[in-house]
C-alpha cells in the first residue's frame, strides 16, 4: 500500500476539489474523512473508474474557514478489509 499527503488551500467562497486515486484488485472502495470523521453534509463526491483504479474526488463548492482540517481518503476491498 502507498500512502501519500499534501496540502490542499483554497481562496474562500472558492470550489475546492481534493482527489483520492487507489488501484486494486477487486477494484477498491474510498472512504473520505474529516479530521477523522466520515464527512457528511456540503461536501459532495465523484467517482472515476479506470480499470483497477477508482478516483474519488470530494468538492467544496464555497469554501470557509470551518472547512480547516485534515482530510484523509482510506482505500478497501475484500481483500484488505
């Protein structure tokens, strides 16, 4: 497994969007988090999938102050769970 991080700013009231690309045989699924907790609410999500790969990209359409955090996107399939 590769993990990877970076940081992500955004100019307020400004879309924000952060991509998660994981590669799997099953093709895996993404889970995003917040500050460790799974995201609900203004933020929404798109899937591309490319043969064994999957990219999950979550989108802030405005972004504020109270969106600060640490985002973490985890990867699974049946065979890592």
């Amino acid at each position: 497994m590769e993990t990877k991080s970076r940081k992500v700013t955004g100019i307020q009231n400004q879309r924000v969007q952060i991509p998660c690309t994981a590669r799997g045989i099953p093709r895996p699924t993404i889970t995003w988090k917040r500050n460790r907790k799974v995201i609900i609410g203004r933020v929404t999500s798109y899937d591309r999938k490319e043969g064994h790969y999957l990219t999950r990209t979550i989108t802030i359409p405005r972004v504020q102050t109270r969106d600060a955090g640490v985002y973490t996107c985890t990867a699974t399939n049946k065979v890592t769970r």
